[in-house]
C-alpha cells in the first residue's frame, strides 16, 4: 500500500515504521536528559539501535524456515524478506551491545530504551495495521475488515471479519508506556525497567499471536511463539533473581 503525493509513491508501512523510529529517538533523548544520562555514549547506543535494528528486520528471514535449505539467501532476506518486529528488537539490542562494546562503555541504558521503544512501537503498528493481514477471523463485536487486495490474506477475498491484532498491539504499547513512565522513579535499579517491559510484551506477544494470521509450524504455535517460549524462560530467570535482590520491592509493596 502506498500513497501517491504528487509523482511519489510514499509506502505506507514505511512511513509509519520511520515515524516511530524518530518517537522513539526524541523519547531516548527526553529521558537520557531528565535522567542526566545524555552524552556521547547513549547516543552511541542509540545509533548502534538502529543500525542493528534494521540488519535484524531485514535478515529475520533469514531463518525463516527450520528446514535450511528453505531460507532465502542473504541478498534475497535483505531485498525481499519478511520485516520481523522481534528480528527488530533483537537485532537492536545486539546492536547496542556492540556500539557499548567499541567504546568501552559499560553503563545500562536499557531503561532509557524502555518507554522509547514503547511508544515508538505503537507508532510503528499503525502501519502494520494500514497494510497488513489483521488477524485471525473471529465473530466478535469488534472485528474488522480489511481490503481485499491485503497481501496473504485469504480472509480479505471473503469479507471475513478478523481480530484486529495490531490495534490490540497499539494499546498494550500504549499502556506500557504509561507504566513505564509511572515505574521509573519506583523501580530504581539499572536495567531493570527494561528487564519488566521485555518480560511484559513477551508474554502479550505470545498470546496475541494466537489472533494473528502468521503461519502456525508445530504444535498450533507459530515461529515468533516458539522464539517468544525461549525468550520467555531467560526472562523468567532473570525475574526472579531481580525478585530475588529486592529490585521489585516498591512495586510488590503497592500491590499488597
């Protein structure tokens, strides 16, 4: 899908992908400078986020099948293949590691990412929700229809009403950061805002995929799940040793 403005073909997705990527640069900037954390080494992370974020996008099909001879080659996943959120993510937080790594910075940062991905994710889906195959067909009140000519969407040619599985995203995103901005001055441990945001949208991620139209490969899951289950367990460790040193305290006190 793209727009036409004047004799330009704008693309849709594209556009809401980079308005979410600048949210997000202007966010990490607000909150570096309100934390007095900006300098010369976050905006190294930053730029190691984005250039690792984009590698990750493109060559997420990369393992697209288990069967490797199936996968695309290196040209055609960085030319054609699928633009991964998750291959994003992690492909950005390698990339912070690296940026961190070349200049010898051994500070976190990842709470200043935190709300910045948040937010900026929630932008991004808007375009997924413009171009893409909402989900999976439901008969409930708030299904929608999308256009017929919906890339990978046998539902579409049907008039179907699907779960809109995007829009469930750009609220829970949302949501995320309005906790994450109330955490902050609660949760005051380095890293440890983002260790929660990862554990919570690993866990949404998981669930909402069962109303998303991806391919399921084995057991009823799809790939991003059989990702997420793995994610989900390191994260689950790493809770619980926060859990375990007291980093969570103000928060499990509130909730008593």
């Amino acid at each position: 899908m793209t727009w036409r403005v004047g004799w330009l073909d704008i693309p849709v997705h594209g556009v809401f992908v980079g308005l979410g990527v600048l949210v997000a640069s202007v966010v990490f900037v607000l909150e570096a400078r309100r934390r007095g954390a900006l300098g010369e080494e976050s905006l190294v992370a930053v730029t190691g986020a984005l250039v690792g974020g984009a590698l990750g996008m493109r060559l997420s099909g990369l393992v697209e099948h288990l069967d490797p001879r199936l996968n695309p080659s290196l040209a055609e996943a960085w030319a054609f293949g699928s633009r991964s959120i998750l291959g994003g993510l992690l492909g950005a937080y390698v990339g912070v590691l690296v940026a961190k790594r070349i200049i010898g910075y051994r500070g976190k940062t990842g709470d200043l990412f935190a709300p910045a991905v948040a937010l900026g994710m929630a932008v991004g889906r808007i375009g997924c929700l413009l171009t893409e195959a909402p989900g999976r067909p439901t008969s409930l009140p708030w299904g929608i229809h999308a256009p017929a000519s919906t890339p990978e969407c046998p539902g579409c040619l049907t008039g179907q009403a699907m779960h809109p599985s995007f829009v469930y995203e750009i609220i829970f995103q949302l949501a995320a950061f309005g906790v994450l901005l109330w955490l902050r001055s609660r949760i005051t441990h380095p890293g440890e805002l983002f260790v929660l945001y990862v554990a919570a949208y690993a866990v949404f991620r998981f669930l909402v995929e069962f109303t998303r139209a991806n391919e399921t490969v084995w057991l009823n899951l799809t790939r991003p799940q059989w990702f997420l289950l793995v994610s989900m367990v390191v994260v689950g460790f790493r809770l619980h040793r926060g859990y375990r040193h007291g980093y969570y305290e103000a928060l499990v006190e509130r909730q008593r």
